[in-house]
C-alpha cells in the first residue's frame, strides 16, 4: 500500500487571545504539526530561529499568536511560500464578550488583562487570500463547547477597519 505525502504546511492562526487558538491547536494539529507561540519562546527572535528550522527540515507548523493585522502575518507568508509549505490560516471568530468569558475561566499567568483583549479585537482584521494564504478557514465554538471548522472566510461578525 503507498501513501500519499501530505505537502508540509505553515498554518497561520488568526484571534484575539482566549478565543480557543492553543485549545484548537491540541485537539487538531498536536500530531502532525510543531507548535510555536510568543507565549512559549517569548522573543521574536527565538519565534523565528524555531520557523526557520521548520523551513529547513520541512517540518509542519502552527503559530500560535493572535497575528491581528496583514502585516503580522506577512512576517511568515512569504518566507514559507519561498521554501514550498502551504500556508494556510484559521480565523477564530468570537465574540469580545465570549473571548473575556474564557479568559476569566484561565489562572494564573494564562489569564490575559481585559484591556488587552479589547485592543486586539479592535484591530483584528480579517486574513484573505491576497495576503497569499492558500486556504482559509473559520473556526467557531459551537454552545456545547465543540470546534466547528467552516472552509472560507465566514461573514458574521467580521471586523472590519
């Protein structure tokens, strides 16, 4: 039996914090994709030694960030584009309202300040397919807590400049 090899991806997330991206990450993308988050390397520089030996070794990715504006996320688009991943970006559509409801659900240093959240819902624009993105998806949670995963850039509540 042969298998078909699956091109590598660079998967952009797009949201504002508390919004279900690290949740999503884990229960979709754990097994086959290296996860990278400012969270977790803290520095841009460290983010981007982490891409670039993904590049490298052709190793799938997520970045995990909140990437709110086209130029956030052209910092991987054409770079992962150049070396022949597939870069594709998940939208998290929320509400500010349901964003701060999960956050006041985190502890400790998981917890973001309510300011902050505003400020990235304020900015938050939309990915699309002329930033260079190859696929485009939106993700809901559902009331019963589920991810719901529609192709294509949903039309409510889009945040616009």
């Amino acid at each position: 039996m042969t298998s078909i090899a699956q091109p590598t991806e660079a998967v952009i997330f797009v949201g504002m914090q508390a919004s279900g991206k690290t949740t999503f990450y884990r229960q979709r993308f754990f097994e086959t994709h290296l996860r990278i988050s400012l969270d977790m390397v803290r520095t841009r520089p460290r983010e981007q030694l982490l891409v670039a030996a993904c590049l490298e070794s052709k190793q799938s990715f997520v970045i995990d960030n909140t990437n709110p504006l086209p130029a956030d996320r052209a910092r991987y688009v054409e770079r992962c584009r150049e070396t022949g991943f597939r870069v594709v970006a998940y939208f998290f559509l929320t509400s500010l309202q349901d964003a701060i409801r999960r956050n006041r659900q985190r502890t400790g240093k998981q917890r973001v300040p309510v300011p902050a959240i505003a400020a990235t819902f304020r900015k938050l624009l939309v990915p699309s397919r002329e930033e260079g993105f190859q696929s485009l998806y939106t993700v809901t949670v559902a009331p019963e807590g589920a991810f719901v995963v529609q192709p294509g850039i949903v039309p409510a509540f889009l945040p616009q400049p």
